[in-house]
C-alpha cells in the first residue's frame, strides 16, 4: 500500500498517481485488482449510490459504511475517505471524525477547502489529509469552472501554499483551468490530483460511476467514459431473464 510519503515521493520522481472513487466491497476489489494507486471513498456517493442530487444529503454515519466495505474490499491499497458536510465543522469534531475513518482502515482523509482552523490542528495530531480545492460541490453556488479570474486563480494559489505549508501530503484540484493546475503542480510539494484541472498534474482521479459508464446522465465535459457497464449490466440481465423465461 502506497504511504502519503510513497506518494509525494512518486510527485518527486515525475511518476503519475492514479486515484479512482468507490464506494462498495465488489468495485474496491476490482480496483485493487486492476492495480489502482488510491482509492477514494467521496461523498459523491451520495450521487451515485443513494441517488440524492447533492453531496451535502450524506453524513458520518453512511459514510463510515462504505469506507468500511472499501478498506475490506482493498485491504492493500491506500484508501482516502472525504470528509461529509458538516463533519470539519470545527477542528475538534473535524479530528474526532477523521480518527473514526483511520481507525475503520483508511490510510489518509479528504476534506473541502480550508475551514478555519481545522487543517492547522488535524495536521498538529498528525493525520494524513488530502485536500481539495478548486470546485468545492459541498458548498458551491454552480458547477462551473472555478479559477478563471485573476482573483479567484490567486485565491486557490494562496489556499494551495497554506495547505502545503501545513503538510498535506496531496490535494485534489477540481475543475480550474489547465493552466492553474500546472502552476500549483510546479509550487506546492503535495501531490497534485486533477478532476479537470488539465493533464499536467501529479496524477488523475475520476468518479467510478462516470470511467465506467455505470449511469444514464451525462459526464462531466472533463470526464472520460473508458466502457459502458450499464449498457453490459442491461444486456446480462436481459440474458438472466431470458433464461428465466425460457429454461434449457
Ligand atoms: O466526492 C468525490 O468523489 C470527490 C471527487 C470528485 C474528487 O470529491
């Protein structure tokens, strides 16, 4: 299993680190098997597995459920668990959280932007945190590209030192233009993990649902689909039923 310090030495190689969400025993296996860097268990499972609209419907509890199914599933990779809505609110639940997640097995937490005080202290106990800047689904307004303007871009430049300067072993950089990402991935010494942030950071980190086509609506502009599994999931279950239907 890859340590947050294999990781940012991996950065210091030039070696790409590849980061896929799931969220269940079955795909965590699959993962492992296909030989995936980390794993992250994202509050998107909202999204994709409880059908809700916005990742702020899920807390700690079903949380706790599924990172424990993926720490079992993918006993030998490094497992990232985000921090739901409301779990960082402050630097002592925000701690008492992530604790509940390394305990079940999770080698690091992920959590949104940088809440006061609450990086500072998880990093004072020593927890291996990811971040995540950029587009920030918890608490965003809309969707759309994030770091567009020269304020914004300095803005996720400024939060990308500070959680360096703090340690964070890694942090994901969600949907800024290519350019910021190359510069932040050229500054900081974490890690940087892109979900449309261009092709020139550290590594790459996708949700299951979009890479394996395993839902109806559309992906993300910066999202690639690399096989159908709901048009294979329709087709073995029609061949199950037909089978039903007409027994040999
Ligand atoms: O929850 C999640 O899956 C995430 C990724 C989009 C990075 O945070």
């Amino acid at each position: 299993m890859l340590t947050p310090k294999d990781i940012t030495e991996k950065k210091a190689k030039g070696e790409k680190i590849s980061m896929i969400t799931s969220y269940d025993f079955a795909f965590a296996q699959m993962a492992e098997a296909a030989g995936i860097d980390q794993i992250l268990v994202g509050d998107s499972l909202a999204n994709t597995m409880l059908g809700y609209k916005t990742t702020r419907a899920v807390g700690m509890e079903e949380m706790l459920i599924f990172v424990g199914a993926v720490c079992r599933g993918a006993p030998n990779t490094h497992v990232v668990a985000d921090m739901p809505y409301l779990s960082d609110k402050d630097p002592q639940t925000a701690y008492d959280n992530a604790r509940r997640f390394l305990d079940l097995g999770a080698a690091s937490i992920k959590l949104e932007g940088t809440p006061e005080g609450v990086l500072e202290f998880l990093r004072s106990h020593d927890v291996p945190v990811c971040a995540h800047l950029g587009l920030l689904p918890q608490t965003a307004e809309n969707f759309k590209q994030k770091g567009k303007t020269v304020e914004e871009a300095r803005a996720i430049e400024d939060a990308a030192r500070f959680i360096d300067s703090l340690g964070c072993f890694e942090v994901v950089l969600e949907h800024i233009p290519e350019e910021l990402g190359t510069k932040i991935t050229r500054e900081v010494s974490a890690a940087t993990i892109g979900i449309g942030g261009g092709r020139f950071t550290d590594g790459q980190v996708l949700v299951m649902h979009d890479a394996l086509g395993m839902h109806l609506g559309k992906n993300p502009p910066f999202a690639k689909k690399f096989v159908d599994m709901f048009e294979l999931g329709v087709k073995g279950f029609k061949k199950y039923i037909d089978s039903v239907n007409h027994p040999q």
